[in-house]
C-alpha cells in the first residue's frame, strides 16, 4: 500500500492571526503546544524566524531523544511559517536527508484564526516498504501519517485551549 505523504489539520484559535504567527513563528515556542518538540535554538533571541534562517528543534517520543536542524522557508506575518527538516540525529543533527516539512497557514477571522498545520513527508526516495518498517518502529506501532495526524491534532488542540484560557486578542 502507498504511503500517505500529507497530513492536516484545521482549528479557530480565539487569537488574532499576527499575534498567533509571531508566536508560531518563533521556534523556541513550539514546546508550549508540542506533544514532541522540547526546544530549540534559535540564531538570536526569542522572535519570529525569517525565510533562510537555520534553527535547531530538540525533539523526545517516549525515550528517544533527538535534534534536527531546520531551515525557514515561509514566513508572512500573519499568513503563514514553514520550515523544512533538513538533518537529524541523535545529539547532534548529523544524517542530511529530506526528512519533513512543516506548514502553518493561518486565516484572518478578526480577533480569531482558521491555522491550518500541515506535515509533509520529505522521504520522498525511501521505498514505501522501508518507510512503512522505519515508521512502526519509531511510532510504536503506525505509520508517520497516522502519529503525526494524532500529534497535529494534539498541537492545535493545546493551542486552542491556552489562548481560550488567557482570552488574548491584539498583538504582542
């Protein structure tokens, strides 16, 4: 069976969009909403990452642990961050693979946001036999697909819920 590249997500977050964008945009954020994502360096301070610039997410799945190195390649205020997964590794991101790339779409509804969160797989050269073993064992048992629609939902979900329960509106 082929294996599913794109997985999606859609939630209205009660935030307006540039407050929601600056926030996804900045790297070292993604930990507040993140079921796997543990931090990241980003190359300046705390602030949204710009088309070209290179940070590092640390990531952990149980009781692995691992850094990748991340390349902007979207970044609209307001609109929309993507980055691409470029280099993986253990301690230290190593192995330079198309691994993933992540999308955040963000639609203006005043002080709310329609975000779209989409995970691409970039192993585009891997046989579907060989992903499909890798992911088992890396999931504990389903295909990346299938854990990163559970992870996209979680994501937004977090979101959701802590923008709800601070009620922010307006920029930052």
């Amino acid at each position: 069976m082929k294996r599913t590249m794109q997985v999606s997500d859609s939630m209205i977050i009660d935030v307006d969009a540039l407050t929601l964008w600056e926030q996804v945009a900045d790297p070292t954020q993604m930990p507040r909403w993140s079921p796997e994502n543990t931090g990241a360096h980003t190359p300046a301070e705390s602030r949204p990452l710009q088309v070209g610039e290179v940070f590092e997410g640390s990531n952990r799945r149980n009781r692995a642990r691992w850094v990748t190195e991340c390349v902007v390649t979207a970044s609209e205020p307001g609109r929309r961050f993507a980055f691409e997964v470029r280099k993986i590794g253990a301690s230290a991101p190593a192995i330079s693979s198309g691994i993933a790339t992540w999308v955040y779409e963000l639609e203006d509804l005043g002080d709310r946001t329609r975000v779209t969160e989409t995970w691409n797989d970039d192993r585009t050269t891997w046989p579907d036999w060989v992903a499909a073993v890798v992911d088992r064992v890396l999931t504990g048992g389903s295909s990346f697909a299938d854990f990163q629609r559970m992870n996209i939902h979680r994501t937004l979900t977090s979101m959701k819920d802590e923008f709800a329960d601070v009620g922010t509106t307006g920029s930052s």
